[in-house]
C-alpha cells in the first residue's frame, strides 16, 4: 500500500469525512463511502514515496481536480475532494477523491463479449463512444490528455444503471502525438479482439 502500515478507520477532510475503507490494491486504492453514504473511490500516496522526480503522480490528478470544476466536463472522471491527510504516526498521506467507477481494462475483463453477446457490445460502444467525447471537450478547449489509451478510461453507471465512460489519468508533460498515437493502438486491438472473438464462436 502507498500508504504502508497506516490505513485508518476514517479519512477526514475539510468538506467530508469519508469511512467504511476497503483497500483494494497494494498502489493504495481505497474504496469508501462519504459523509451522504455516497460510494466513492480515493487514491493515496504518502509524501515519503514522493520523491521530487516523481511528483507527475500528483499533478494528473491536480489536472482532473481542475477540469472536474468546469461546468460542461460530463465525460471527465469527477475528482471530489483533495486533502492531506495528517495521521500523525507516519508520513503524510496525499488523497484524491473520485466519484465511483471501475477501470475500462477491468470493466473488460469482468464483461467479456462471450458471457454478456450483445449487451456487452452495446455497453461497450457506448463507452468508448463518451471517451472520445471527452477527448473532443478537452481538444475544443486547446488541450490534450496526453497520455490517452484504454487505462485512461473509467466505467461509471448513471442514474438507470447504464455504463458510461469518462476520461482520466491525464499525462502532465503528454503530447496530442502521444493521444493519437495512443487512440490508434488501443483501436488496433480492440479490432483484433473482436476479431478473434468472432472467429471462436463459429
């Protein structure tokens, strides 16, 4: 964990306190419930794995607490809340709060096109059909993600129950290069996936 030995009860911020903690991978991904009882997902990091050189962790999740502000960022994973906080045992612990989603590669794995046909397909389409507009709202506004390809999507569910995909990860020091470049591999295999899918069921 990112946090090592420390995992508390609670994580407390200014605007919520978040409990019911559940660690969820050894990169200190936590799962959690607000102060509404809200599921949400926080990404920790102490101070003492962050070493100068290596601050890039910080910064894209400062870049999606930024762009979750503005008001027309639908198809951006919402960052929260951002705080430190101050255990007092140990190095600090940095938090980003997000609302709760699960990982597009995830997502992919856990609903395979064999076990799910075409609600598979049609959930899947629609996903990456709102990851490219999320591409579209941060490039009419003369930016990039950076770094863009399938781990930088998140699968969310919205008010009926349906999947939606929203963009994340954004790369501080990426280029539009690396977005198409990225794009382009993760259609590639994406195509050949179906492909060979296609090809075992006949």
């Amino acid at each position: 964990m990112s946090s090592e030995s420390y995992f508390p009860d609670l994580l407390r911020s200014n605007a919520r306190v978040y409990q019911n903690l559940e660690l969820l991978d050894s990169r200190g991904v936590i799962k959690a419930t607000d102060d509404r009882e809200r599921p949400v997902i926080i990404k920790t990091w102490t101070s003492r794995s962050l070493s100068k050189p290596n601050t890039w962790m910080l910064d894209r999740n400062e870049i999606s607490f930024k762009i979750s502000k503005e008001a027309d960022a639908f198809y951006v994973l919402q960052c929260l809340d951002k705080f430190v906080d101050q255990n007092g045992q140990g190095p600090s612990v940095h938090c980003f709060v997000y609302e709760d989603h699960q990982d597009f590669e995830k997502w992919m794995k856990i609903n395979g096109y064999v076990t799910h046909g075409d609600s598979y397909r049609a959930n899947f389409l629609q996903i990456l059909r709102d990851a490219f507009r999320g591409m579209n709202f941060l490039y009419s506004s003369n930016r990039c993600h950076g770094a863009f390809k399938s781990s930088s999507i998140a699968v969310v569910k919205d008010s009926k129950g349906n999947c939606r995909g929203k963009i994340t990860n954004f790369a501080p020091r990426g280029t539009a290069a690396k977005d198409y470049e990225g794009a382009k591999n993760m259609i590639t295999e994406i195509l050949r996936d179906f492909q060979t899918v296609n090809e075992t069921q006949f």
